[in-house]
C-alpha cells in the first residue's frame, strides 16, 4: 500500500484520483490544485481526503510517499524536480515533459535518488496493447513490416501550447515505443496549422528504424468523425485494431504474402480477398488507468518493473521534438 | 457515334471493350492483344469484332477513329506516338505515361495534330466524386483545409516495374487534380520496399500548395482490409467518402470549428461528438467508365471539353516523379 | 425542488441515486435497502444523505415528498400502496407492476389522493426517440406503416422470475407507447424457454391496431452480439435508429414506394437501391434519466404534465400480460 | 457433359444461361422465352445457341437432356408436367410450386419416370451457408437453439401475385431445410399488405420443432435499407452470418451459456460482453449457381445425390402455405 498524493484536478485529475481511491494498493491522502472551485469539487465528493491549494504541503507531507503529477506539460519539469528533491515517487502524465532536455534531467535526478519515476502513458495498459505485444512477442505475426495508425478526433480541442502531435501522437509512440524493443532513428513529419496563432492541427509522421521496418501516425484535430485505427503488417500474420470497436477492438488476419514467381498465383491474388481466417481474441477489459495506478504502486514497492518508464517517456518526448523540427522543414528527415 | 479500337485485352481491357459495346456514342470496331489466346476470348464473346495481334493493322485501318490503349505503361509513350502520328484520337490508361517527360511529348504531339488526347483516370467520373466536386464548386464546403485519403489494397498484387504509388496514389492525385484548380507547388513522401527485388508496396504522400491547404495520401499493397477513406476538411463543412459503402459513399458532416476565445466554449466541443446534422446525398450510379467512354466520344466530336486532359494525366505523371524521388530520400521535399 | 427517497439500491438504484444528487429540481434525502451492505456503499459516497433499511421510515419521513421505487418487479404493487397511502408520489421503475390488476389499483389509488404516479420508462426522455416523436407528429414520415425493433442483448441475464418480455420488450413497447397515440388492438406472440425451470429466452411479439399498421418486437437473451436497431416505415420517409451508434443513431430516409401501374419503373425500383437522399439529424445527448427526473420533479409541482404516466405504464403491463399468454398459445391473438 | 435447354429469360434466366454457357458439365443447347424481344437478346449475346418462342421445341428436341425452368411460378407445375412427360430431367426455379398439392404431383411424376426434380434454392450452394452446415454437422455449436433470420430489401419489387413471403423468406426456408435435418411441425405468421389490391409486403414467421428449437424470420419489401443477417444460437457456440460483408460473411461465437447457480457469475454475466474469442472462417467464393448447375449435371449423370431435391422444394412450399393461411388468421399457428 503506497501513499498517494495528485496535483491538478483538471481534465485527467479526477480519473486519477478516482482510480487512487479504488485501487487495492493506494491509499489517496491529498489533492492539490491552484484553483480553489476544483479543490472544492474534490471535498464534495472525497470529503475524508485531504486538499490543498498549495504544492508545498504536499511535498512536506511525510504521509505522501507519491505524487500523481496532471498539470499542463509546462510545468511537468518545475513540479517533477521539487517532488524528487523531496523525495517523492513519481507518476507524471503525459508527455513527460515538454523539451527532451526537462526530461533528461529527470531522469537523471530520479536515479540519483533512487526514486521511482515513471509516465502516465495509457494505452499500453489497455487489454488491447497488452494483446497486441502478446502477438509480437511470440511471433505470431512474423516480422513486422509497418505500424500505420489513423486517430482522428471529432472536432477535438484546439490547444494553445502544443500542437496535435503532443497531443494525439504521444499516445501512439508509447504504443509503439511498449510494443518494439527497438527505438525509430529517423523521423519525417508533415503537417499544417490552419488556424493563424493555433499550433498544428493536422500532422502525419514516419518513422523510420535501421532494419525494415516503417511506422506511419496521423494525427488530426479537425475531423468530422471520430477514428482510432492501426494497421500491423506482419510477414505471417496482420492486425487491425480499432479503438472504437466496442468489443472485437483486435483482429488477426491469417494473410501473407510470399514473393511467388508464379505468375498465375499472382493475378489470383490480385483479385481474391481473403485467404485465411481472421480471430478475434477475448481481451481483458480491466480500465487501464486501474491497471496502471496498480502497477505503480508495485513498482514503488518494489515489486514489479516499470513499464512505461520514464526514459521510455523521454525517448518519445525527443522523438516528439524531432518531428516538430520535420514539420517545420516540410518533411525533411531528422535523426534520432 | 466513333468507331473505335481497344489496344490491350488484359486487365483492364475487357472493361474499355464491353463498354465501347454498350456505349451509344461508339462503335467498337477492333480490338488488338499480343497475346493470341487473348484475342480468341474477345472472339468467343464479340463474333462480329474485328481482332489482330498486330498494332499496324489498327494504325492502318481508316475505319478507326480513336485507340483506347490498355497495355502496360511503359509501352504507353511509343504506342501513342504512333497512333497520333497515324492520326488517331487516344484514350489511355492511366497513368499517362511512365515519365513526365514522356507524357510532354505525347501532349505535344496531340496538340500539333490536333487530335484528343485523353487519359483513362475513371474516379472523376463517379457519382461519388462528381457530388463532392459540385460541394467543392458551390463552397458548400468553405474553404478546404485538407485532403486526407487511404487506400489500402487487400493483399495487393505486387507490381514488378512500378511502385504502389503508381498503381494506386494515380488514382488519388486524379480525384485531387479533379476537385482542386490549383495544382500542388511540392511533395514530400516516405514509404518502403518490404522485399527484395520489389518496388515499394507502402508509401504516404504529403502535397503543398502556395495557400494553407495540405493533402495526404496513404497506399498500402500489404493490408489485412481492403480501405478507401477519404476525409476533406472544409472551413463550413466537412466530408467522409467511402468508396467501399455500397450507397452511402459521401456523408457532409455540418460542422466546423471557429476560433473562440471563450475558454467554456472550448471545453465543451472537446466532449461533444457531433454539431449539426449528417446528410449522405443520392449519388448516380452510373459505371464511370461508362459515362467516360460516353464523354471521350463527344470530346473526338467537339461536342464536350475533355476532363481528364492529357495535360492533367501529364501533372500526375510529375507528381508521382517528384513523390517517388522524395521517398528515396525519406521524405525530402521536392519543388513541383 | 421537491425532496426524494430511493427505495432499492440493486442494480438500477444507484443511477436513480446519482440523477437525484445531481438534478437541479429535486434533493435527494434518503435511500432505502433491505440489504446493508448495500446501504453501507450508499453512506461512503453519499455521506451526507440519510439511509435506512426500513421502509417505514421512508413513509413516516415528513421531509420526503416523494418516492422513487427501484425494486423488483414483485414489490411494486405492495411499496406503491403504501406510498400512496402515506401521501408520497411516485416514481416506479418498468415495468410499473407485475399484473395489469395491480397496476389499475395503483392507478386509482393515486387518482384518488390526487399524487404523481409515473413509470420509469427511460427511452421516451432519449435525445432519439424524441427526435422520432417530432418526426412522426410532424408527418415528416407520412403514415406509419409498421414499427419493426430487433433487441438483442449480448448473453443478457436470465432472470429467475420474469420472461424476457418483461425485460426487454418493455422498452420497445414503451416507446411504441410514447410514438403512437393510439394502443393496439391484439398482440401474437412466439417464443421459447431453452433451459428447465427458467423463463422464456427469446420472444418475437406482433402488435395489431385497427388500423393498417403493424409492430414487431424481437427480443433474446441468448445472443452472441449485442443489436438495438428499430425501423420504422412510413409513406413519406423511413427511418433507421440504432441505438448503439455514437452519434448517428437516427438516419431518415427520403425513401418511399408508390403503386405505380408503370412496369418498367417497378422494375428499375428493385435494381435501384436509393432514392433519395439519406439524413442523420444531430440529437440531444443529455441523460434520459437526468431529464426524468427533472420531468418528475416538475410533474409532482404541476409545472408539467407527466409522459410516462403511470396509466401508459399499466397498458404496457396489459400488452406485456397479453403476449405472455400468446406465447404459451404459440401466437394466437390475443385482443387487448 | 448434359444438355440443357432454360426456359424463361426474364429475371433470373440469364443467370441460369451464363452459368450453363460456362459451366464444364453442361451444355447449353437452347433458350425458350414466349416475348420475341428477350429472345433477339440471347441471339445477340450467344449467336451458337439455338432460340424459339414455342416451349414444343424444346420439349420435342431430343438434343436436350434436361429442362432449366425460370418461368413466373403459377406456370411451373404445367410446365413440369410436359417436362417431365417428354422424358426431360429438370431444375425448377424457386419456389418449386404455387401450391402444395401441384408440388406433390410434380414429385411423383419425376419418381415415376426415373427423372431428376431439383429446385433452384441457391443459397445451400454458397460457401457461407455450407460452412454453417459443416458447424452444424460437426456439433461445433452444440444443440441448436434457435435460428433468426431478418431479410430485409431495400425497396424490394411488389409482386402482384405473390406476398413477400413467397419471394423472400423462401430464402431463409431453404437455409432451414438444408441445415437441419428435421422439419419443422408448426408454423406461426403475421404480417401486412399496406396497399391496396397488393399482397403483403411484411411477413414474421415463427416455425416450431417437436424438440426445443425455434426459428424466426422477417421479411420486408418496404425497408429503407438492405439487411440479410442471421443468428444462430447454439448451446456451445453461436454464429452470426451477414450475407452482405464482402469477405466476413461468418461469425462464430465462442459464448455459451449455462445454468448456474452461483448469484455472483451471473451478475459478471450481466455486465460482460464478450466471453470467448470470435473466429470469422475463410470462405469458399465460388458462385453459387456455378456449384448448382454443375451439381445438376452431375445428380442427371448420377453421380451425386441432389441438395435441394424436389422432396425439400415442396416442403418448403406447405410451410409458405401453412404460413400464408397463418398469416390471415393473425399468428395462429398451423400444423405442418
């Protein structure tokens, strides 16, 4: 059982809070947050936690053995530092920071202090990512030839700071960075801002590895319908995954393709659709933000191994930064 | 009423044959196939087609008045050259040509003898494009602030001389050369070759224009589905056409997004899904390549104005040119 | 703001419980449940509300204006007369009562002491089934030629002591109930009880009015995907709802037939698959059960007249009886 | 290697013609039709094969080994009779009779003489509902529960003389046939003609088996979009069959459902959605009037035992009249 206190009682506050409240392995000892209308929709609503307007009573609590950081980005660094000098574990919602710089330097104080440090990325949390890495894993799908991804949000909130890359990409290079033990060495990103003074709000990002292997993500703020799809290619097998599927969110298709020299094999191919069956695997339907603050705490503990480990969180940050730079340059590659 | 001739009986071919047959505004006079055991299926299902294995016997035949080439394209060039200095009208299939440089001369040639010279792109004469081009033109749309599309062939039919590009991005730059007056002032594309010996079977595709309006085009031989998605963002409205739907192919989506300073305004769109009413128009279902074969023999006739010029297939053969030598270079942008 | 009591914390209770806490017309007092484990969740998140497991002190609470029932179905009849007699008004959850006779007496009882008596049929107070109801009441769909619903629930819970009729018809029937102003005349009803000793796991119910209009209800426990569509065809426009849709869950269609005596335009009919245009109007997302309970809190200060009255819920009843006695017939009509 | 002769080529004949054309066991000899208009068709599109108005033609070659009838119904039994009186084996276009009573002469003359009498139900002979029958056959789902089956057509032809039972759920009744061994021992119907001197355009059946199994369908011609969607309930497993997915035509369910007594599973029940895996079988595409007439040729040589065999066909014609009578008494059910 860990201690746990969260800052920010924004938009993914109360998702967390309430997930430390649930959990078997937290106990939720304070929030914290500079508004005082948030902090009194917490005592409504918690009323035996503990609140405050005021980051400092939080780090010299000697009841919070952990902070559960949900601030805008800008601040991830500033916060993070003062709760590791504290000597406090650390939960920090994504993207870890807002330069790869920040995050360098937490990480570094993180291992100095031998404290935990770990990122708020969900996905690979999710019955679905876990199923997925499960297939990788064990071969099922041959070698992996692409990672497409197509998220889309329904007219989703414009943010001042950041463009649409740290806001709907960094879910999808944590995937990535969960799912391939291999980190991407280039980068080629394009992309738009619409809007005069508003960040981008449409980018499409490549990602290239050493071997043969290409990750392509699209990003989108201004869509009129909502789409989270992923295609894997595999040499034996392929998925399609759809978020927004309610149930049946993996499928496995029993496809491939062999470089035949028979040309008749090869117009039938043409015109045939499908040539093996396609599975549906039952997936754990645990909430991921549960699974995730559960892991925390084994980790704080000691016994479990982060996954979504802050160094993960620094390389997608810096991969993050990379694209930003591509964007600028319309798609000039950039080395990771 | 034009008498015409189909050069190449293989993939495409029977389509041009059957149509020139059924068509009011032609008459199918010969149909010409290297191949003999090809020949001999036109003759089973056409008794009364004249057939050859020999292009001369076609030049030579004062009865022709136009050639449909259907044969592979890097053959388009010498047999077009020929046919125009025979003084034939030409349809050919896209694309236009396997070089810019190619498909300049054939323009040129065509115009000096002023002859037609059309290219055989068939999604500019779909119901499905042909509504969202009326959209367009009425600024029912508003400004268009993005051309997104992926098609993803099911198990696709590697190609040995040419890339996926163009076999399958020809026919999105065609819609895109339709829809938009303005042609692209740069590309920067990425994608790969998963096997050896083999053209690239992935590739994404990014067009600028001078104004503040990008289109990305994704195409993919490997895929587990079949897709064809294409999603326009316009200032007033928004588009979603799915060619696979079997009647509602476009759905005009009456939303938009203004930029407010009204900070709850903001919060409250990022959680609402829908602002106005959807709306899918009944669309012509008309086989394209009917109404195109209809429409080419009133451009020989001087009745219409050809809509998929050579000088548009000639645009798109640049396009592919630039994309694919942005791919070699991961994404570089490349000046159109 | 009227003062409200829950009785029954089980499965439908404490959404009753949240909607009550949150509702601007109505304050919520106390919560009843025999079982104190139950009561015991209700003390920790609702710390400030009062709690029993004795239903009297609910009747003899002078602060509580009204009760909202969430028992089963069994109870209804016992808990509403006492209610009724201790002069509190009611909400009752579908369906009002087990047995039509019972739910006359509650009428009349409430009739009597001039109280509320309404039925918590949520459908009705749906963004969808009202934008149905102004569709229908508008004539916008011409005469209503039939009703046609399709539930399935994904392995639903066999209940011990009801058919799924009782289950899932209900909601079907009271939207039927809340569309069509005039009742039907006679219901047919087939089904089956797969497994010993429990209720029947599937039904198929007609419904007949004097008029040339038809309903059919289709329920089932026993399915392996989850399906809520409902057509309804009308001689203008015909609609498709499918509650499981996000956001388009109601598509009209300007569709219809006519009796032409033109035999080539029947015939081009059956090959042409659409008409006219297909249209998907935005719809209000608001809770259904936070709009009933604002109803009901306007309703108990005559603000407003009920919908669900408590008389709609007993002529449900009456149906839901009448269909159970069919179904042991094996569909033979039963006169209402 | 048969002979064959169609007669009719209205609607379904030129189907029948092609595949014969095509087909490797038949030949196709010669084409009767009384309108001189359809007749110049067949000359047109197939100049080698003979035509003529008169049926005697056809009857008195002795080139044709078997009769292809795809005349309107009330004129199969006529038809048939001289058929078979001329010594010709036949394949009957679906339903096999108008009446019952003309289904069993038509049967007793073709055993008679020693001829084949096949009906032309196609959908036993596609590769998705032979699948279903190899789950069946193999116990793979367990005791059948049920069978429900929804037909919808989108604005589907008014027959004159026939309701939408007779044209549509003949479909479903020869899917039921096929599948299951036994035939059903009641029927139960409701349903509708909305216009006036016009048959019904919406039919709900329900058959009854002796044993524990109940099958459903629905059929409309008055519906704003396609549906053919069928569910089949199994004790072990569960299939889902979509005639229009293009490639995932079938589900299958690994879900069950059993009796228990444990409370606490049950409610898990009630919130899961998905127990087990779903697994969609590649299917064999072949066209299923190709299979039929080759399997035709092949019962006519003796080699194979017909599928769809007269005996099926004119069961399937006294359900639909036991339905019809049914349906007039608003569901009273009709022993079969």
């Amino acid at each position: 059982m860990i201690r746990v206190a969260v800052v920010g009682y924004g938009y993914w506050g109360p998702n967390l809070v309430r997930n430390y409240q649930e959990a078997k392995g937290t106990e939720l000892v304070s929030v914290c947050d500079l508004d005082p209308s948030q902090i009194k929709k917490v005592q409504i609503r918690y009323p035996s936690v503990k609140t405050t307007c005021d980051f400092h009573d939080i780090l010299n609590d000697p009841l919070v053995d952990a902070i559960s950081i949900a601030t805008p980005v800008a601040t991830h660094h500033s916060l993070a530092m003062k709760a590791l000098a504290a000597g406090k574990h650390l939960l920090v919602e994504k993207p870890l920071a807002g330069r790869y710089q920040d995050a360098i330097e937490m990480l570094e104080e993180a291992e100095r202090r031998k404290l935990v440090l770990m990122v708020d990325h969900t996905f690979p949390y999710t019955g679905a990512v876990r199923k997925i890495k499960e297939l990788v894993d064990s071969d099922e799908l041959g070698e992996i030839y692409y990672y497409y991804d197509s998220v889309r949000v329904n007219l989703g909130l414009f943010q001042r700071d950041v463009s649409v890359i740290w806001d709907l990409a960094v879910h999808d290079l944590s995937i990535i960075e969960y799912l391939f033990p291999q980190s991407p060495s280039a980068v080629s990103a394009t992309g738009m801002a619409h809007f005069r003074d508003q960040p981008e709000n449409v980018a499409y990002l490549t990602l290239f590895w050493e071997r043969n292997f290409v990750a392509h993500v699209n990003v989108n703020w201004l869509a009129p319908v909502k789409i989270r799809q992923t295609l894997i290619g595999g040499g034996k097998k392929m998925v399609v995954y759809d978020d927004l599927e309610f149930t049946e969110k993996i499928k496995v298709y029993d496809k491939g393709i062999s470089v035949t020299e028979n040309e008749e094999e090869i117009y039938k191919r043409r015109i045939g659709y499908r040539i093996g069956d396609m599975w549906a695997p039952v997936l754990d339907r645990t909430e991921a933000l549960a699974r995730l603050v559960e892991h925390f705490a084994a980790c704080v503990e000691g016994r479990e191994q982060p996954i979504t480990t802050g160094a993960s969180g620094a390389r997608i940050v810096r991969i993050m930064e990379a694209a930003t730079e591509s964007l600028t340059k319309r798609g000039q590659v950039i080395k990771l």
